[in-house]
C-alpha cells in the first residue's frame, strides 16, 4: 500500500511539474488545460485556482452524465482540490523566466 501511495505521488508531481514547464515557455499547451489558462487570465486568479474550478465542473459534467453518485465520484473532489493547490504551489516555488526560443524548447523537452 505504501508502495502503491509514493507510485501515485511521484505520478502526480511528475504531471504537475509538465503543466508548469507547458505553461511557463509559452510554446503551447494541452487541451485540458486551455480552459484553466483562459479562466486564471480573464478572472486574474491563480492557475491552480483555476485547474480547481473546471475539474470540479468536469466532476458535475459527470455526475449529470452517470446520474449517480458514488464514492470514486466523491474522492475526485479532495484530490481536484489538492492537485489545483499543488499546481500553486510549484508556480511559486519555481521562479521561471526564460527569454531565449531555444532555452523554452529545451525546457518544453
């Protein structure tokens, strides 16, 4: 089980730290997150702020769909919430600006 909770741990700072380097060089991004960058700009919130408030409305998105709730449906909220905080938290721990085209590519790499 412990095994099984540092896999899970070092899998989500692992997609955390590609939203950053995607979102920091400033050469694209993924579809998912459109939707959180156009939110935190338009609304001057926090990135992480917005990945919150659309995969909460993807987890309503998918209550209506199944017309049922039950508890793997449930745990997406705390874990929504910590992973937008996560998010945060990266973007203020890691102070990044680069100028150069080939310093974003190598970084996007």
């Amino acid at each position: 089980m412990i095994k099984r909770i540092i896999l899970y741990l070092f899998g989500i700072t692992f997609i955390i730290l590609g939203i950053f380097f995607t979102t920091s060089v400033n050469l694209g991004i993924g579809p998912i997150n459109t939707f959180p960058i156009v939110l935190s700009t338009i609304f001057n919130i926090s990135f992480g702020t917005a990945v919150i408030i659309v995969y909460l409305c993807f987890i309503f998105i998918q209550i209506l769909i199944l017309k049922k709730v039950n508890i793997r449906i449930i745990l997406q909220l705390p874990f929504s919430i910590l992973f937008g905080k996560l998010v945060d938290l990266c973007f203020y721990l890691i102070p990044f600006e680069t100028t150069s085209l080939f310093s974003r590519i190598v970084f996007l790499l």
